[in-house]
C-alpha cells in the first residue's frame, strides 16, 4: 500500500498562492470544517486573532486523486532555486507530436501568465525530444510545464 503526501509549500501570503495554485493545477481551494460557511467564520469561533488568518491555505485535487498541497506561511522570502519543484504535464506526452505538444504549453503558459505567473526560461527541447518551459508562481517557486 503506497503512503498518501501532502506536499508543503512555505510562503509570505498563503491565501494568494493557495489561489494561484488552485487555478494552475484546476484544484479547489479547501472547504472550511463541517458547521462552518467560511474559513473567517472557523478562524473566529477558534478564537484565532484575525492578524494570523492568512497564516495557512490549502488546495486540493476534487477528483481526489492528486495530493493536497498546503501552504505556510514564513517570516523569511525565498533566497535561491527551488530544491524540489512540480511538473505540471500539459503537453500530452512523448506520443503527442513536438509542435502539437509546444502548441499545448504555449496556451497553458499565457493561462498561467493571466494567473500572476512569469516565464523563468522559454521552451527548451531536451535531447529524447522532450519540451518544457520552466515557470515561477508569485512568489517566484519555479515549476516546470511539459
């Protein structure tokens, strides 16, 4: 039986790369515990001073299938290269043709683009003919789309 992960992101303000991340990955933004209607509402009944309520976010795959990601937030901004990044598989893979794949990335770039992401390195073919254009979220997180 394999194990289940999360995969923890640290960041200055989870509610904003939550949202980014929910779009990039067409996630949902995680439902505040059953009785509540809103996380401020649970966050208040908590007795959680408003100042801390954007000190954690979390996105999850609604077809369950995909793992949760869960964002802190920390007092330190990210000073060098990721040493873990995500993939985000948008070509269609090594059977879709190379143009028909880059034409797929291209899109999904300009999507991402709209959501507040950045291009890091343009499209770059590796030598098994493989394409990806390596991306960084908001808070300047480099992942790669394929």
């Amino acid at each position: 039986m394999s194990t289940s992960i999360q995969v923890v992101i640290d960041c200055a303000d989870p509610a904003k790369l939550s949202q980014f991340w929910a779009t990039a990955l067409h996630y949902k933004l995680d439902d505040p515990p059953p009785g509540f209607d809103s996380w401020p509402a649970f966050l208040e009944a908590q007795g959680v001073p408003e100042s801390e309520w954007n000190s954690a976010s979390a996105v999850s795959d609604p077809d369950g299938n995909g793992p949760r990601i869960y964002f802190q937030q920390v007092p330190e901004a990210k000073q060098v290269k990721n040493r873990v990044h995500l993939d985000l598989n948008v070509g269609g893979g090594s059977a879709t043709p190379l143009e028909q794949r880059q034409e797929s990335i291209a899109s999904e770039v300009t999507r991402l683009e709209e959501a507040g992401a950045r291009v890091a390195k343009p499209g770059a073919v590796g030598r098994f003919g493989e394409y990806w254009v390596i991306m960084q979220d908001p808070e300047a997180n480099e992942f790669c789309l394929q």
